[in-house]
C-alpha cells in the first residue's frame, strides 16, 4: 500500500515555505522601506508570516525523515538514498545525501537562524529578515517540484517512484512498492557523514547574516552600525565553516587510501575559497571597529563571501564540473535555477552597493606601518590571494562553458597534479600569514616606532630561532622551504603564545581569543609540513611483486602470504585473516567461522563464536551483518626491539554503487605520528586466472586424518541436512554434509562442509572454497555399507594480500592546532557576541 498522504502534505508544505517566504520577503521590506520597529504591522506581518515559513520548512524536513526512517521506498528519494539495513544515524545522514535534501537542511538552518535574529535584534529584523526571506525563496524553489508548461522549477524530495522511474512494472501495478531501497553508498556509510554535511551548511547559513546584515546597512544608509551585529556572526561561521572544513579532511584520511587530508579537490577547494575569504572579511571588519578603517574592505569581502557561498553551490550541483570532481552531484535540471540565484544576488549587490559607493565614510588618514590594522589588512590581503590562486583553476570548467556559450573552443583541465600545483603556491601565503600573525599581535590597536617594534620583536624571533634550529638539527631537516614553515610557524606560536601570557597577567581572558587561533593555526601548518613533507613509505620492497605494476608500485608495497611473518621497518608484519563484522557482537569475526546463506545480510555461525571469554553465538545461529561488503584484513604489527604487538584491520569494500572495490586504511596512532596501513590489493580465489592443483580424490572414513595443502585435517563424519541455503528438503530429497575439521596455525581449526545434495531427482555436488587454507573440496562420493566419503581437493597458493604502510610524522601537531584554532575562535566569538548584546541593550547596537 502506497503511503501517498504523507508526500502530498511534504509537497504542500514545500509550497507553503516558498509562498511564505515571499510574502514575508515582502512584508518585511515594507516596513523596511518605512522603518518600522518593533510590533508595528508591517514588521508584526512579516515576523508572522516568516515564522509560518519556518515552521513548514521544519515540517517538510520532519516529513522527509519519516518517509526514510520508516522505508517508504514509493518516494524515489527514499528508495534512491535508503534500505532497509541501514543504521539509524545512517538514516538520518540519507537525508542529506541527495541534492534535495541538502538544500532542504541548509533551509532549515537559515530559518533556525532567522527564528534567533528575530528574537535578538529588534532594530535590524526588518531589512536583514527581508533578505534572509527572499534567500529562503530560492531554497524552497530549488524543491518546489512544480511543473508549468514546459518549465520545470526545482526538483521535489517528495515524487513518488512510479512518476521518475521509467519501469514496465509501474504499468501493470502503479501502487507496486520495491522491497528495499538502493541504500546510501557503502563508503559514506560513516559517521562522518552524519556529522561532516549538516555542519558545512550550518556554515553555508551563518555566511547568509553578515550578508544580511551588509546589504541592509547600504539599503538603510546605516553604514557602519552593521558591523557590530555581524562580527559575532562573522566569527561564528568561520569556527563553523572551518571545523566543517576539518571534519571533511580527516574524514578522507580515514577512509580513502591516497594517504593524506587534502586532496584540492574542486568540491574541497570551492568550500575552501569562501572560508578564506570570510576569515579575511572577519579580520577587517575588526580593523574598522577599532579604527574607523578598511570599512570599504569590509563590505566586498561580505558580500564576496556569500556570493562565493552561491557560487560553490552553483559549482557542485550543477553538474558543470562532470569528471572534475569525484564528490559534485549530477546535474537534476537545476543548472538554470541556480545560475539565476547566484546571478540575483551579485547583481542586487552590486546595484545596492554603487548606489550609495560614494556616500560610504573613508578614513583620511594613512595607516602607518607601524600600526597592527596595517598589518591585519596586509594579512587580509594575503587571505584573499590564497582564494584567488585556488578560485582560478577550479573554475576552469565554468570559463570552458562560458567560452562554448560564444561560439568559442576552451579545454582548460584542472592541474594533473593537483596537489603539487596548489601546495607549491599555497606554501607561500602561509608562511606570510604565520608571520603576519605573530607580528600584527605586537600592535594591539596602537601605533609603534621603529624603536619599540624592534624591542617587541626581538624576544619572539630569538627564541622561535633558536627552537627552530633544535628542532630541524634533531630531525635532519635539510629542505629550505620546509625550514623556512617551520620558522614561520614557531615565529607565530612564540609571539601570540607571549601576547597570551601578558593577557593572563592582566586578567583579560575575554581578549585571548585572537592568540589562541594563531597559535592553533601555526600548529597545523608545522604538522601539515611535518606529516606531508615528511612522509614516508615504509612498505619497501625490493623485489617484483608483477610485471603488471609500475615500478614505484613494486618499489613501494609488500606482499604478506597469510600466517607468514614478514619484517617490515622495524616490525614483524603478519597477515593473520579475513574478517567481518557482525551486528552485536564486538570487534571483528573470520569469515570462515560463518557460512554465507542466500541473503548476503546473513549468515549461519560454524560453531559456537566466543569474544574475549563472553559467548556471542552458538552453532547453527543465524548473525546479521549490516555491511557484507565490507572485508577488514587483520595485520598484526610485533616491533622488533619490544616485541610489543598491535593490530590493524584495514578495509577492503566491495562497492557496486561505484563500480569498483574501494580500499580504506587503518590507521595506528602513536605519539610521534601514525602508521598509515591499507590493503592495496587482496587475493581473490573466485578469479578465473587463479590456478589450482589437479583435483586429488580421497577415500575417508570418520575419524581418518589426511593433508589438505600442507595442514592436518580430520574427517570426522556425515550429517544429514533438513535444509540448504534455507530451502526445506522435500520428501524424496535428501542432502548429507561431511563435517572436515583443518589444523591450522597456533592451534587455529578451520571448517569445511562440502555437501552432497540430491534435490528434484537431480545430483548436486557443490564445491566449497575456502580462502584460509587456499582450498576448495567438493563431497563426490558417498558409501553407506562402510560409511565412508570420496572427498575431491584441489589447492593453490597461500591467501595473501598486498599491503603500502605510511609512516605520517608529527601528524598529532596538526589535529592539536585544529581544536587550539577552534577554542580560539569560540573564544572570540562569544567576547563579540557580549559586546553586541550590551550595546543593543544600551540602544545602541
């Protein structure tokens, strides 16, 4: 039965959302127009009629929910997103992964965000709500999924399957409901995924209240006033924006396998481009707060970092980039829309802004190089450098298009490597931001002479010196530029760590803020330089591993034949088994202590399945697994001076959303960095260019013991089945198991149970391969007058895997500085925030 209410009342709020936000859009701007405050009407009808608009935003979104949650695979966003074994936080992620669920979470975030700046600025609702309305319009249309004629506008999460989906089935029964749903892709079934996206549009939101703000400023001819509203704001979006930013980086550490956090992806560096803008808008406006400067500054880097915000948007989800970008989405038919979006607002703006260009207050006086706002601009300046060098490349697919669209034959590609190409820039403007950093502290808002700055600078650069030169004598540092990052970063460390101190002295905690995300900040720029430019592979061979891979892939991976100890870079390395994971039951499980059944979500329990002395399952339990796809291989590390063992289990996944088998590491943290483990190929026994033995057919009784590929194996009888593969035997069927126990290493038995099947009148001998022993077996024969068994057996070489393993150095530097950076901007945000409120307090703000 179809479920057909519950996505007619998503649509209709859908439409609700998009009406009110109109509506609110123009009641708000009319008591902007007539500045009203308060609970005068115009301002009572459009509080009203935006909060109505919210409230259906959070409808639609509690109703999309519930149709995943509860597997209403009728709607094709459910059915494309979700299945039936998903976890529930994985349920939660689905909602996000589609493009119209994305859009619909980033609306949910402006309107919590409108509901708050309702509540807490009176003065500003009118002009800053009419532009978040009108920015709410455009979201609610990107899933309005309304059809006018020919013109289609915006793409509805609530379509039903049989109205996408072009299947013949649909003609015999229009109220068919699949059994399941795709499900979410294997590889973004992590949490990451259910933190990483919601976080990022947070970020995208809070970018839309500076811009509010701004724009409502020059509309009102406030020019100035606006700042001290939107600087919490400010601040607040880029601590948000940039953990999103880091989540997004250590989500690919863990789980790709090109062995690093920062591939400069498009998708990546269009998320980037913006933030670096916002943070140098963020540090401006903070300049004019204190000096009456860079007010003009301000405003194009406000406005430029919402439009960037639109533009990244316009970027990933338009399918411009194709191939470009291994994240952007494919295009759903909103191309046209969200061109139109972001060409409304940089035209608005741009129009809004050179009307009253002129009329804007500038400061006469010159900033002196010995003032800190000299220098936070210049560190402003560079910020913008650092997004325009990556802004540029990135677009290259938006300037082929724009060059087709006159007639013209553009084929600018993206950098071959990319990582290459933007580090080689990027390096640079961060040692210029690590320098300007430390030294714009030493200002506090005053100007200095010559004489003073020498004094202010001469203890920082001493000791950052002489700290640097220890440590690269220590570590061997030899490259110039990696020793100029490292000065750079010590030099930013020592001098925001001095200005800290001389904080804590006076008491003025409220102002540690700014100290406190440099310091983070030059923190992750030496563990950047440390865990990139010192990696190291450790996974050398010197042998050829196959004529089918380069020379660096011979070079630089190893191969481990299972239970063989191989010594590896001061370790013993062993390949111990293959695992899987198993719903309740802790850890990983060997596959071979399970057999598979029909559905690959279950599986039936060998024998009894014990875990750290606590028994999870007995013999013939039927265990779920909610990932089959997934293979861990266990590798275990002894260190050849303490014999200390650890052990990792790096991925092998199986993914047919993708097309391919898709590796992830396991990594081992240790103070001085990570060892950086994946599986970079693994044997498969199903492969056709796998060669096997001749078949050798053995005669056994119960009890005998035979070899099976050099192991001791006893064959200790049959077992008459009911069932097979969960099929019930009929009355004349009949099917017998020989149950062959393996001794393997460290006392390890493996089972095999080749069967003998007789089903329909027809003889069925089905061969069982087993991966541990690198055998397979099949059941030939049975003699009941003796009962013994023909047992055929063909072996092949020992299961193995090939393994890379990084050594990442100093890693820890760089996820210590992240969260020093983020306490650093909470910091500051909330000093900000208190100011505001007690100058709003006051009437004043």
């Amino acid at each position: 039965m179809a479920h057909i209410g519950i996505g007619n009342a998503g649509h209709l709020l859908v439409i609700i959302s998009f009406i009110t936000s109109i509506v609110a859009a123009i009641a708000y701007g009319k008591a902007a127009v007539n500045n009203e405050l308060g609970n005068q009407p115009w301002v009572k009808f459009g509080r009203f009629t935006f909060i109505t608009h919210g409230l259906a935003v959070l409808g639609s979104a509690a109703i999309l929910f519930i149709i995943i949650y509860n597997n209403y695979f009728e709607y094709h966003y459910a059915w494309s997103h979700s299945s039936k074994n998903l976890a529930v936080h994985y349920m939660i992620a689905c909602f996000w992964e589609g493009q119209e669920g994305s859009f619909l979470i980033w609306s949910v975030f402006n309107a919590l965000l409108g509901f708050i700046l309702i509540k807490t600025n009176k003065k500003w609702e009118a002009p800053v709500m009419t532009i978040f309305a009108l920015v709410q319009a455009f979201l609610a249309s990107m899933i309005l999924g309304v059809v006018i004629g020919d013109m289609k506008i915006g793409s509805s999460p609530f379509m039903l399957l049989r109205d996408v989906v072009d299947n013949p089935i649909f003609l015999i029964n229009p109220n068919f409901v699949p059994e399941d749903g795709t499900g979410l892709n294997p590889l973004l079934q992590n949490y990451w995924m259910v933190i990483h996206p919601p976080m990022t549009f947070l970020g995208f939101a809070c970018t839309l209240i500076p811009f509010s703000f701004c724009i409502a400023g020059l509309w009102r001819k406030d020019y100035t006033d606006w700042i001290r509203p939107a600087l919490p704001w400010t601040i607040f979006g880029g601590v948000i924006l940039g953990t999103a930013i880091i989540m997004g980086g250590y989500w690919a550490y863990e789980t790709l396998n090109f062995g690093g956090y920062w591939n400069w992806d498009p998708v990546e560096n269009a998320v980037y481009i913006p933030w670096l803008v916002l943070i140098a808008s963020m540090h401006t406006m903070i300049v004019f707060k204190k000096s009456e400067t860079a007010l003009k500054t301000s405003i194009v880097l406000v406005i430029a970092t919402f439009l960037l915000i639109l533009y990244a948007t316009f970027l990933v989800r338009s399918g411009i980039l194709g191939n470009a970008s291994v994240h952007s989405f494919t295009d759903l038919g909103l191309s046209g829309q969200l061109l139109i979006y972001l060409l409304f607002f940089l035209i608005a703006s741009i129009v809004i802004a050179a009307r009253v260009w002129k009329d804007i207050p500038t400061s006469e006086k010159e900033a002196s190089a010995y003032s800190r706002e000299f220098w936070i601009f210049i560190g402003a300046l560079t910020l913008c450098l650092m997004a325009f060098q990556v802004f540029v490349p990135t677009s290259f697919p938006v300037f082929n298009k724009i060059v087709e669209l006159f007639g013209g034959l553009s084929s600018l590609a993206q950098p071959a490597d990319q990582v290459q190409f933007y580090s080689k820039w990027q390096v640079w403007f961060a040692i210029g931001i690590a320098l300007l950093s430390g030294t714009g502290q030493f200002f506090f808002w005053k100007k200095m002479d010559k004489d003073k700055l020498k004094t202010a600078l001469a203890f920082p650069v001493i000791i950052s010196l002489l700290l640097s030169a220890i440590i690269f004598v220590i570590a061997k540092m030899s490259n110039p530029l990696y020793i100029l990052v490292l000065v750079a970063g010590m030099y930013s460390i020592v001098s925001n760590g001095k200005i800290l101190i001389d904080l804590f002295k006076s008491g003025s905690y409220k102002l540690t803020g700014g100290s406190v995300a440099h310091i983070g900040i030059a923190m992750m720029l030496i563990g950047i330089m440390a865990s990139e430019g010192y990696s190291r592979i450790v996974s050398k061979n010197t042998t050829t591993i196959s004529r089918d891979f380069t020379e660096e892939q011979n070079s630089n991976m190893i191969v481990l034949f299972r239970n063989d100890p191989k010594p590896m870079a001061g370790y013993y390395l062993q390949y111990k088994s293959e695992n899987i994971k198993a719903e309740n039951i802790p850890g990983h499980i060997e596959k071979s202590w399970v057999r598979p059944t029909e559905d690959p979500h279950y599986k039936v329990a060998k024998h009894s399945i014990v875990i750290d002395g606590q028994a999870y399952a007995e013999e013939g339990d039927t265990l779920y697994f909610r990932n089959p796809e997934n293979t861990y291989h266990e590798v275990q590390y002894t260190s050849m001076d303490s014999s200390k063992t650890f052990t990792l289990f790096p991925r092998v996944q199986q993914n047919e959303d993708m097309g391919s088998t898709v590796v992830s590491p396991d990594i081992k943290k240790l103070w001085g960095g990570d060892l950086y483990t994946f599986v970079a190929l693994q044997n498969d026994f199903e492969d056709e260019f796998t060669e096997w033995s001749q078949p050798e057919t053995k005669n056994l009784k119960p009890g005998d013991r035979f070899f099976i590929n050099d192991y001791v194996a006893e064959f200790t009888g049959l077992v008459r089945l009911t069932k097979v593969n969960g099929i019930e035997l009929g009355g004349q069927d009949a099917a017998v198991q020989a149950n062959i126990t393996v001794f393997t290493e460290e006392g390890k038995q493996v089972k095999l149970e080749p069967k003998f099947i007789i089903k329909d009148k027809a003889v069925g001998k089905p061969v069982e391969m087993n991966q541990e022993v690198a055998t397979r077996v099949a059941l030939d024969n049975i003699y009941p007058e003796n009962g013994s068994i023909d047992l055929t057996i063909e072996t092949t070489q020992k299961d193995w895997i090939i393994l890379q393993a990084i050594e990442k150095p100093q890693i820890n530097i760089l996820w210590i500085g992240t969260i020093i950076m983020i306490v650093g901007f909470i910091i500051a945000t909330r000093r900000r925030y208190v100011e505001f409120m007690k100058m709003r307090d006051k009437g004043l703000a």
